[in-house]
C-alpha cells in the first residue's frame, strides 16, 4: 500500500510541476523518434538480460522455461523510479526535459502496452491456470470438507435431535457430494500421482516446523538448537524443491552434523566435559533436546499420514505413503542409535537431560491449556501472564538444580 501511494505522490508531484515541458512537442518527428529509439533499446537490454542470464540461474529440472523467460521479458513494468531519477537531474542541464519526455514514454509504454497484454502472454503460454499440486491441494482440501461434512451428519444422527427425514435427505445429498469429489481426479495420471506424492512429502516437512516451533515457544530447545533443526527441516524441503525424494543415509548424515557431540564438536571430546561441566550440560542437553523434538516429529508425522490415508478413496495413497513409513522408521531408528551414544558419553548426565526433557514437554502441555483458556476469555492477560511465571518458575528452578 505505501509503495502504491509512493508512485502515485511521483505521478502527481510530475503533473503538477512538469506538465508544461513534458506535453511540450514543439520536437516533432524528432521526439517520436528518440522515444521509439529508447523503447527497443529498453527491450534490446532486457532480452540480453533475461534471455541470456536465465540459462546460469538454473539447471536441469530446475531450469528456467522458455515460456516463463518470455513473461519475465515481457512484464518488465516501469513506473515511479525511473521518474523519481529524472527529477534529481538539474534544471541547468540543456536536454532535461527531452530525458523527462522520454522517460515517461518508455513508462508508459510497459504500463499501458506490455501490462495491458500480459495477462494474454500468460494465456497463450498456459501460465494462467493452477498447476497439478495446487489442483490438488485444491481438490483434497474439498474432500476433507465433504468427509466433515458427512461425518457431522452421522454425529447427529446419533444424537436424534433432528428429523430423522431431514438427515438422511442430507446425507444423501453429501454422499453424492463426496463421491463426486473423490471421482474428480484422475489419479492414473503419471503428473498427479507425482503430484500427490510431493504434496505427502510436502505434509511432512511442514508438520515437522510446526514441532520444532512448538517446542522452541515451550523452553525445550534452545535457540541454536532450534536453529540447527530449521536449517535441517530447510534441507528437506530444498530436497523436495529440486525433485528429490528424502533419503534415509542423507537424513543420517544431516542428523550427525547438527549435533554437537558428533567428530570434532567440543562434547565429544573428554577433557571439555571435565574442565567445563556446565557448558557441557548445556550442550549435553541442546542434542538430547533436539533427537527427542525430531523423534516426536516423526510420531506426530506418522499420525497425521494414518489420519490422511483414512480420506483418500479406496487406499489411493497406500503406495505414496510407503516411502515415507519407511523413510520415519529409518529416522527413530538413527535417532534412537543417536541417543544411545549420548548415554555411552555419561549416563548420569542422560538422565539429568531427560528429566529437563519431559519438564520442558510438561511445561508446553501446560502452557497450551492457559493459552487455550486465555484465547476463549476464561483468563484474562494479567491472569494469563501470571500462571505462566508460575509454571515457568517451576522449570526454571529444575533447570538450575539440574546444573548444580
């Protein structure tokens, strides 16, 4: 909104003060010509840009198509800054108003001109409809509707608090309803089936950034921690953006470089234990804090998925969801190796680690209740921020009697 009143001030402050010179065409055919001159130099300069800068910035499947290098092209709008620049030019300069009438020729061009027709750009190269993920985000987002929709005439139905004739018409007509969204996508298609596996895979990585800032908001894991797991879950997700499907030996590896006990890191090493036993905690629990939050995750995940293939038709993703069973046992079971080893470092400090664990998942199991009681006006803030001390002070005081 501000960038739009900042162009529009341009415009205005350019037609209040420069009206007169700029509709000056005392040039002629002289003027149309440096304007036409300065329109194909404008394109000339961008086909170079774009045509031939596109083929370095991407390669293979992610390679920039022709099609989108003809929009990029074409959809080179202009407006307030190049303006805003003509004004800084002093008034003593002898071709100030020819630069500011061309100026505003070329805006106007790509404004009235390129953006007008771009819109028939993107229709010509097909650019103007959803593609098949967002066809089916589309399309599932739809059956999960009709299932709630179904599954709420069957809870009332249950109760008998309503003619009985009433819902079964209505049953009736959301069963035809489901049916007919469930039939409305061809999933023997080869691009929708790999669509839907994406868009599974896709479920997961979002699901496991949901955990990770669930439990950084709790206490449980650090900052750095915290850190290190979103540069882990951004990993995936680059995986999924390049058309890779996640690997259980390049997850393993991930898994050991964001610890901090692994190879050189200062845990490992014995004499940092000995001489540092704080810091030593801390980091100690830092790893314990981030395997347990990536083992919750994948628990979390592996629900979400059994909830998923319960709405799609006749098992339909059965066979997407098998890699990624497959991919989260492969997971616990290297973080479940993972925290054997911290146990082999020091069992006393294991159990110390987990003790502050499960306070940390206590204290969010708590803190979600009094938000939940805030958010529907049982608590007001002063309240709410209250019984937050409160519960916090009693994690804080574990922590310290840990560390001591």
């Amino acid at each position: 909104f501000m960038s739009f009143l900042a162009n529009s001030a341009i415009f205005l402050l350019l037609g209040f003060t420069e009206a007169d010179k700029l509709f000056d065409f005392g040039g002629g055919g002289h003027l149309l010509l440096a304007v036409g001159v300065a329109i194909l130099a404008i394109q000339a300069a961008r086909i170079v840009v774009v045509f031939g800068m596109s083929p370095f910035l991407g390669f293979g499947r992610n390679r920039i198509g022709l099609d989108y290098q003809a929009v990029m092209f074409w959809g080179g709008l202009r407006g307030a800054v190049p303006l805003a620049l003509v004004f800084s030019i002093p008034d003593s300069y002898v071709d100030r108003t020819l630069i500011m009438q061309i100026t505003l020729a070329v805006v106007l061009f790509t404004l009235l001109v390129q953006g007008l027709t771009t819109e028939r750009l993107l229709k010509l190269f097909g650019l103007d409809r959803p593609g098949t993920l967002s066809r089916l985000a589309e399309w599932y987002t739809m059956l999960k509707a009709r299932r709630a929709a179904v599954e709420t005439l069957r809870e009332a139905a249950a109760e008998k608090n309503f003619d009985e004739a009433a819902i079964s018409r209505l049953a009736e007509e959301y069963g035809a309803k489901l049916n007919a969204v469930m039939n409305s996508f061809d999933f023997k298609d080869a691009a929708n089936r790999a669509a839907l596996d994406r868009m599974i895979w896709a479920g997961m990585v979002e699901v496991e950034h949901a955990v990770i800032g669930r439990y950084l908001r709790s206490g449980l894991l650090h900052e750095d921690g915290c850190r290190r797991l979103l540069a882990f879950n951004g990993a995936m997700a680059d995986d999924l953006d390049a058309e890779r499907t996640p690997d259980a030996g390049r997850d393993a590896g991930r898994i050991a470089s964001t610890l901090n006990f692994c190879g050189w890191r200062p845990l490992g090493k014995a004499w940092f234990r000995r001489m540092f036993p704080p810091r030593t905690f801390e980091l100690f629990c830092r790893d314990f804090a981030m395997l347990m939050t990536l083992l919750i995750a994948s628990r979390t995940v592996r629900a979400e998925l059994d909830e998923s293939a319960a709405r799609f038709p006749g098992g339909l993703a059965d066979g997407a969801l098998s890699p990624c069973r497959d991919f989260l046992s492969r997971r616990s079971a290297e973080l479940r190796r993972r925290l054997n080893e911290l146990r082999g470092f020091d069992g006393n400090l294991y159990l110390k680690a987990q003790e502050y664990v499960l306070r940390c998942v206590i204290f969010d199991a708590e803190l979600k209740v009094i938000e939940n009681a805030n958010t529907s006006g049982a608590l007001d803030d002063a309240e709410f921020d209250k019984l937050s001390e409160t519960i916090g002070a009693g994690k804080n005081a574990l922590i310290n009697e840990l560390q001591a």
